[in-house]
C-alpha cells in the first residue's frame, strides 16, 4: 500500500528525518511513537504529501507521488489519502454532513452520491442524529467522529492520523481506538498513527518508534 525509501528532511542546519524507511501493507494499522521533536509530524506530513522531503521515494498504491506536479498530487491526495488530526479541524459554519462531503465536493462528485455516502458514514459512526447539528453543537468525540468520517468520504487507499485521541477524555479515547480497527476490519482500511498514547500503540499491529529522526 506503501513504500517509503530514504526519506530525508531539513530546516536550516536542523536535519529532522535522516533516512526513514517504511513498508505498510493493506488493512494494516501502524502506531509511530516517540518523544516531542524526534520528527514523528514531519514524517506524517511527508507520508501524507502534504511537504515533500529533500531527498527519497514515495509510493503509495504503486504511484510515485514526488514525480507529480503540485496540481496533480493536490487531487491524488483528494482522491486517495485521508487524514485525521488532533483539534478536528471541522469548519464551523457547516454541518455535520456538509463537513464530511467536502473532500467530495472538492473532486466534484455528484453532490446527491456525496450526500448519500456522507450521512452512510455518519449513520456507521453513530452520529445518525447529528446530520444538520454544527460543530459546537456536538461533543468532542461527536466531532471527532465527523472528522473520521470526512477522512473515509473519498474512499482513500490509506487514512493518517495525528494524535486522533490527544484531545478527547479517555471514554472517547477508547471508543475511538476501538473505532479504528473497526473500519480496518470492515473497510479494509490502512491507517498510519502518530501518537503519544501507548494503549493505542499496543493495540495496533505494529508500533514503531522513531528517535532522532530515524525509525526504530
């Protein structure tokens, strides 16, 4: 599903990343851990095509994605890579429903398919009686949920998540660990964690640490 290949990264003087590699199949969920500034973000970004790095390969579904052109990669990720992050990052004046449908939206789908597949996922995730309710309308785990679910809408080959449980209270917490690998099992979905929680990193299939921008 991945294949990341000498991945290297600096700002300045400082280097972050000195060589990652990394190999991640189908339906496999991944847990990266490590201390604040051991270059766990960065990677992600980078994994997740939102920076390029200075020197290295990525392949995500067989596709070199650093040979592509910016406008190209913009609708390649659209297209294929969801992301969930630790404040949510939910627009406020939309609904729940018009949160999830805008990567659709984006790709210009039909908006009727979007609508239809936006409230499937919102109904999977529990939130069947939050369709029309606003982010500050809803609890943070509602609005974690809605993010999930924003991340699944374009069907993507592969989901990241930075600190997805760091702002939630533990029940949260747990309901949303125990989510993820329910929509490993059901979708077959592959997901790529970055996260100082180590109960979700053991739950995961594999937890790699990452120190002084290397993986362990």
């Amino acid at each position: 599903m991945l294949e990341a290949s000498h991945i290297r990264k600096s700002y300045g003087d400082l280097e972050v990343l000195r060589g990652v590699d990394l190999s991640i199949s189908s339906a496999e969920v991944v847990s990266i851990v490590g201390k604040s500034g051991a270059g766990k973000s960065t990677l992600l970004h980078i994994l997740g095509t939102l920076d390029r790095p200075d020197t290295g390969e990525l392949l995500i579904g067989g596709e070199n994605v650093f040979a592509m052109r910016d406008k190209r990669l913009a609708a390649f990720r659209n297209e294929r890579i969801g992301f969930v992050f630790q404040f949510h990052h939910l627009l406020p004046e939309f609904t729940a429903l018009e949160n999830v449908c805008i990567p659709a939206y984006i790709g210009r789908r039909d908006p009727q398919a979007a609508e239809r597949r936006g409230k499937e996922l919102l109904d999977y995730l529990g939130l069947a009686d939050r369709f029309t309710h606003k982010p500050n309308q809803m609890s943070g785990g509602e609005q974690q949920r809605v993010a999930v679910a924003r991340a699944l809408m374009n069907e993507p080959a592969i989901v990241f998540a930075d600190e997805p449980s760091g702002n939630l209270d533990s029940v949260s917490s747990r309901d949303l660990h125990e989510l993820l690998f329910r929509l490993r099992d059901d979708f077959n979905q592959s997901f790529i964690i970055v996260t100082h929680n180590e109960e979700l990193a053991q739950m995961s299939d594999r937890r790699l640490e990452m120190s002084d921008g290397i993986l362990m």
